[in-house]
C-alpha cells in the first residue's frame, strides 16, 4: 500500500523545484496544488486524494501560509488554525507530515517555539534551513566567509558563482549533500540516533547566529 506524505514549504518555487525534482527521481508520485495554504484552503482532499497513485508512494507540495516563522506562528494563533483542522483529520491521509522553512531573520524563541511545536512527524516535524535552503550548494564553497544584509544579497552572490545554476545543482546533489550533513551532525554532536539530531542543531542555530531585527520602518537594517 502506497504512503502518502505532506511537505508545507516556505517558498513558492525554489523549495517545490528542489523537492518535485528529487523525489521524482526516486519514483514518488508529486501532487502539487495550485493554491496556497491557508485557513480557507479551498483544494480538498478529495481532489488531492484523486491523483494519488496506487503503486507509487505520493508527496503533496504545498507553500504554508507565511514566509517567516514569526509570521507563520502569528497567523496560527490568530486563526487558530491546525493541519486537522485544514484536512480534516490528516493524519489519517499522511503518514508524515514536514514543515520546511528558512531560518532567516526570525528570532530564536520563535525558532524554538516552532520546533516545540512541530517535532513529530506524524502530526508535523519542522525542518530548518539555516540560513535558507541554498546553503546546501554552499557549504564546500571554498571562499572567506560572507556578511550579507539581506538573505536576498546571500542568494544573489551564490546564484552568480554557480551561473544561475543554483538550484539544478541541488537537485542533481540533493541526497549525497543530505547524507553528508547527516554524518557530520553524528561526529559534530557524538549522537548516532539522527532523531535527536533536530533539536540539537536548533541549540546550535541559536548560538551561531546573531539576530537583530528592526522595526518595520527600517526593516532594511536587519541583518543574521
């Protein structure tokens, strides 16, 4: 019996390009509604359920409802708003859940406060990308290290070394870059169970990267 499994990501085009891509590649059946994910989410599951494929396991790809962590929590609250309640009973249609967001100029108690959240993924794990996802054609980059204002300068400077070519890139390496990282969080944190290695690498988000985050009228100042 095929599974069914659900990834809210924070973009609406680098991350689905990356994910529709390399699972494709693998045999997965992807599901990609049009519309974003909101509280008045008009796709049922029915219509999603409709292209699900019988001998493929399937992933459904849908952009969440805000850009930023901090923005995302607040429009939660303010709605209260669940997966449940959007998919009536979801896990009964996904077997895994994944939130994927970019760690970019959110504070760490929001960073913290989304991961106690979302940390089970039968019911929704969150997936950090520090700084944002691109870093994974980034980290053997052998240059001196940058400061960037804006995470949009940070992109802008890797897409030119690559030739625009960022995201084929990723995709092509997706999975050794992943195994990668995984045996680097083992030696870096001495930790073999990679289950524990979420929060261990939020701590470390935390300490490494400093946040400062300034009013809306002089957003342009932000800087990680």
């Amino acid at each position: 019996m095929s599974k069914n499994i659900l990834l809210i990501v924070e973009g609406n085009r680098t991350e689905k390009e990356i994910f529709e891509k390399a699972f494709e590649k693998i045999g997965y059946n992807i599901i990609q509604p049009e519309e974003k994910l909101t509280i008045d989410f008009d796709t049922s599951i029915e219509v999603i359920r409709s292209k699900y494929s019988k001998d493929k396991d399937n992933i459904v790809i849908i952009e969440g409802p805000r850009n930023r962590i901090h923005d995302f929590l607040k429009y939660y609250d303010e709605n209260t708003m669940s997966l449940d309640r959007i998919f009536s009973d979801s896990p009964n249609y996904f077997s895994s859940t994944f939130l994927i967001y970019d760690v970019d100029h959110n504070d760490n108690e929001d960073v913290e406060e989304m991961f106690r959240r979302f940390q089970d993924e039968t019911t929704g794990m969150l997936l950090l990308s520090s700084p944002c996802i691109e870093v994974l054609g980034d980290y053997n980059r052998n240059r001196e290290k940058g400061k960037y204002n804006h995470l949009g300068e940070y992109k802008k400077d890797l897409n030119d070394f690559y030739n625009g070519q960022t995201v084929a890139l990723i995709q092509k390496n997706l999975y050794k870059d992943l195994l990668y990282f995984l045996e680097k969080n083992y030696q870096e944190f001495n930790e073999p169970n990679i289950m524990e290695h979420p929060s261990l690498i939020v701590k470390k988000i935390n300490e490494l990267n400093e946040r400062v985050n300034y009013p809306k009228e002089e957003k342009e100042k932000s800087y990680v």
